[in-house]
C-alpha cells in the first residue's frame, strides 16, 4: 500500500518558496534538491475556495458550481451566502480511498467546515470553521483530542484586515505552530496511507505584511520592523515541516503544493463607479461617501449591470424575466455582454496606462458552469488591482482594498515538490503542472484509475516516473 501526504500551503508563489527564501530554507531546500519541482498553474479565479477543491476533484470551478468564497443566491440582487463543504458534490480523493478501505487523515483542507462523515478519514475541518465551540472533526470525538494535542485551543485563522500588526503575527504563529502540533499528532496516531493538511498562515501573511518585506511594493514601508517576517515565518514552518516528514516516515511520497501564489497589490478599481458613469448602473440618490452596494439606493428599474468586489470583479446583468425588475431582453444578453466587454478592456489604470485586463464568460470558460454564476468574470490587470464594490469614493481607483487593509493580491501559479527520503530526482523542474491534475495523480499512486473514480484531471506522467 502507497503512502502519499499532500503539505498543502495557501497562497505560496514560486517566486518566495524557489526563488527567494529558498536557500534559507533547509528543508525545502533538501527536498527541492533531491525531489522535482515545478510551477503549478491554479484555476480561474485563482481563490482559495474553489482552488483546493478543483485540486482534490479534479474538476473545474464550473463544474462544481464554486467560484469563490461567497456566492449570489440565485437572481436576488442582495442576498448572498459563504460556500461551505455542503456545495461540494463531487467526490474527493479521501472520499474515493475511503470507498477503497483506504484510511486518510485530513487537517484544514477548504472548504471542510461542517465536517463531512467519511467512514475510513480523520478529519477536522478549515479555517471558515465559526469557532472551536461547533462541531469541527470526524469522528466527533476526534474534537477533545485536536485540542488537546493543540495545547488546549486549536485555532482556525486570524483576524488579518487591521492595522494591530503586532496582534497579527503573534496569532499568525501560534495558529501555524498549533496546527502543526495536530498534524504531527493525528500522523503518529491514526491510521492513514493519504495525509494532507493545509495551513492558510501564508495568505494571512502576506495579505498583512507583503509591504514591509517587498521593495517593489507601491507603498512598500522601508525600515520597518517587519522587514524580515516573510523568512521568519517561511522558516518557522520550513522546520515544521522537517519534523512531520520525521513523523510521516522514510517510506511516505511528500507533495509540498500550493493552490495558487500571491503578489504585491497595486490597488483597487471601483468597478460599481465605473458601471454607474458609463450608465449600467444607476441610483435614486448618489451616495455621499463610501457605502456597500447593498446599502446604496439602487434604481433597479434603470440598472443594466453591477459588480462584486474581491480579487476578481463579478459582473450581473439585469436580465427581464431573470431578476425582478429586469430591463434587458434575454435576446440582448449577448450584445449586452459583447459592448460591456469592448468598453471593459478599454479602462486604463490610474496614470492613463492601459491595464491588461480579461474578461470570462463561464460557460465559454469552462465548458460546463452550473451553480450561482456571474454572468461576467473580469481580471483587471493580470490581477494586479483588486475589485472593489463599493459606491461613494471621490475616485475610482483606490490604494487600498476598499474592505481593509490588505497588501497583496493572487497570481496564477502555484508550487508543486514532490520529495520522498532516500530517493535522489535530481532536483528536475516539471513544466506544464495543473491544479486539476494533483488529485488525479494521487490516485493513480494508490493503483486507482481516477476515470472510474469519478475524478477529472490527468494523472501527472512525469511525476509518476520519478
């Protein structure tokens, strides 16, 4: 029977683990050495919720109905809810070993929380978990154990849009040190042939101190003490990391992945203000200051289209007989989709440069699109500035995300290293790794054809023959 365990670490860009920090790095750097690396390309959009999941299904955002964190409900103009693992109907890899007789652990993969029953896993679920106080791991009884293993508190994630920095790395820490103190826990205790946890410290990171340790950075901070926070906490876990490969054991396949990689943030554009002066969007009264959209006086009845904020802008049209106070004619949608396209590639950033944006339509995107989707997905940049989708700023270019402090943005690839003891790959570089294709390859390491098992992607060759 194979052993195979999935480090997943959110947020981790090949340019901090292997370019940067990487010969600061002991662990990694052995493992880098002696194993094969590669970029990994993630999913459109490149969000934490849906990317762990299309890595562990194998299918595209579109086919699971997952296209970030939050989702509109139905054609409601306002009401809104936070995908949990109920939205996930496609079969996981543990799910599929579990079908097999094959035991799994899991810590923290997204979206876990309610915490799924999986007869042959022991799970605890992710960071969207609201508290330690709600039922968190499987088996239940499972819960008493990851706390105490924890040292009395297990924590889920940190408050990380706020200016109390010190707050923030203290419990950035101790939220990292914890979860590795659970996974080196349940590796020794538990029976397993897959393991994967996923640790969400590296998005927190940088979302919060990308400033301070980037020169290149817009509002890059010189002298700060928190220059060197970003080797602090890589290698904090770089020797966490060395301690549960002890754990795992000599005889354990190691993937070190990430679902996608991060960058500095240039800023955010205004994507509701910009819809309301080119006249898609328009308003009984304009608001005086900053205000959510929800809480503008939105005249629906002359509104073509609006936008949601994030990194990526969300873009809903006002569909006759689709929402409720519809205008356009469901047989104008597709020249309504065209124009506002042409007049989105034509918006420039805030010095008069052209920006390289994108803009998606799901079904052409991902071929099969069902769930809560937008009718637009717009990248504005490469990424490099986020949406914002408030109303009521004196400009629609913003330093700042418009939902608190935040430094840095998503970029589109990834890490992949794959290590096991003893073994020498030489240190190759794979190219052309998919998100989609870990899962796939997982199962393949375990004899299964993925096919059968109902998971996409396509078993990684390469990575099969070191």
């Amino acid at each position: 029977m194979a052993k195979v365990a999935v480090i997943g670490l959110d947020s981790v860009p090949p340019e901090m683990l292997f370019g940067k920090l990487l010969g600061q790095l002991p662990v990694i750097s052995k493992m880098y050495s002696r194993g094969v690396h590669g970029r990994l390309r993630t999913c459109d959009p490149p969000i934490t919720v849906p990317a762990w999941m299309v890595m562990m299904t194998g299918k595209s955002p579109g086919e699971l109905g997952i296209y970030g964190f939050r989702h509109r409900n139905g054609f409601s103009y306002s009401d809104g809810y936070i995908v949990n693992s109920t939205h996930v109907r496609s079969k996981t890899v543990w799910q599929v070993l579990s079908d097999r007789g094959v035991h799994s652990v899991v810590l923290g993969v997204p979206p876990g929380y309610p915490p799924k029953e999986v007869e042959n896993a022991s799970t605890v679920s992710c960071f969207i978990t609201p508290s330690e106080d709600r039922p968190f791991t499987y088996p239940p009884g499972l819960r008493d154990e990851v706390l105490k293993a924890a040292g009395g508190r297990y924590i889920f994630d940190v408050t990380f849009r706020t200016e109390n920095r010190d707050e923030i790395k203290k419990e950035l820490f101790e939220m990292t040190e914890r979860r590795f103190d659970v996974a080196e826990h349940l590796a020794r205790s538990k029976p397993w042939s897959f393991f994967m946890m996923h640790e969400i410290g590296f998005d927190r990171l940088h979302h919060a101190f990308w400033k301070f340790f980037d020169v290149t950075h817009p509002k890059y901070v010189p002298g700060s003490k928190y220059a060197g926070i970003d080797l602090e906490y890589y290698r904090m876990v770089d020797g966490r990391i060395g301690r549960l490969l002890e754990v795992l054991g000599s005889d354990c396949t190691t993937f070190v992945v990430s679902d996608h990689g991060s960058k500095a943030m240039k800023g955010a554009f205004c994507v509701n203000q910009w819809l309301a002066k080119e006249g898609y969007l328009s308003f009984r009264r304009d608001p005086e200051s900053p205000t959510d959209l929800d809480k503008a006086e939105v005249d629906w009845s002359k509104t073509k289209a609006w936008g949601w904020g994030g990194y990526y802008a969300r873009i809903f049209f006002n569909v006759k007989e689709r929402e409720e106070q519809g205008v356009i004619p469901s047989s104008e949608l597709a020249k309504e989709k065209a124009e506002l396209k042409k007049r989105i590639m034509g918006i420039t950033d805030d010095a008069g440069r052209p920006m390289a944006n994108q803009v998606f339509e799901p079904d052409a995107l991902y071929g099969t699109a069902v769930g809560d989707k937008p009718d637009l997905m717009v990248y504005f940049d490469e990424l490099n500035w986020r949406s914002a989708g408030t109303v009521g700023h004196d400009s629609m270019y913003l330093s700042e995300n418009d939902t608190g402090p935040d430094d840095s943005v998503h970029s589109m690839d990834g890490v992949f290293l794959m290590y096991r003891e003893g073994s020498d790959m030489k240190g190759r570089e794979l190219r052309g790794l998919n998100l989609k294709d870990v899962g796939s390859t997982v199962l393949s390491m375990f004899g299964l054809d993925p096919r059968k098992e109902g998971v996409g992607g396509t078993p990684m060759a390469e990575v099969l023959k070191a």
